[in-house]
C-alpha cells in the first residue's frame, strides 16, 4: 500500500472514530443522528465503524448536526488531517501524464 493510500486509509478511520465520539458525547443515538441526517441508522453504522467514508460535504453536515459550527469543523477536520492526513492519490498530485 502507497503511503499516500495508507495516510488517506488512517484520515478516514480516525474522521469515523471522531464522529462516533462526538455523538457519544452529545448523548445521541445514532437513530436521532440518522434522522437528523435523513438517513437511516444503519448508514451511521457503517460510517462509525469505517465500512463507509464521507465526502468533505457529508463530514460537515454529520459535525453540523452533532453541534458544530462550519469553523469548528473546519479545525477539527484541519488537525485531523495533519495528524492521519497527506495527499491521497488524484488530480493535483498525480504525476504529469503529457
């Protein structure tokens, strides 16, 4: 495994890991969670527990939800990143293919 894959494979459990800590600490189900979400709870599941990654819209709606503000999400999700982060593979870092 490249180790730009096993950064982006670390950023996406630690991104589950944060979620399911969060809401246990807001003292939500992850029913109420999914249905502020309008989804279900077997979606919140698979998320917590790492079988199912967010895109960066997904994440800011889930920390939303659980209280957070667009700025605070944004931190978390910046120092989230710079501990379990690097540059997964795609467009901007792909080598020259011309």
């Amino acid at each position: 495994m490249s180790s730009s894959i096993a950064a982006e494979s670390d950023f996406h459990r630690a991104l589950a890991a944060m979620l399911a800590d969060l809401r246990s600490k807001s003292h939500a189900s992850q029913g109420t969670l999914a249905a502020e979400l309008g989804i279900d709870q077997a979606a919140v599941s698979r998320v917590e527990s790492g079988q199912r990654r967010l895109t960066v819209a997904d994440a800011f709606a889930w920390l939303e939800a659980l209280g957070l503000t667009a700025d605070e999400s944004a931190v978390r999700l910046r120092d989230l990143w710079k501990v379990h982060g690097g540059r997964p593979p795609g467009f901007w870092n792909e080598p020259s293919r011309g």
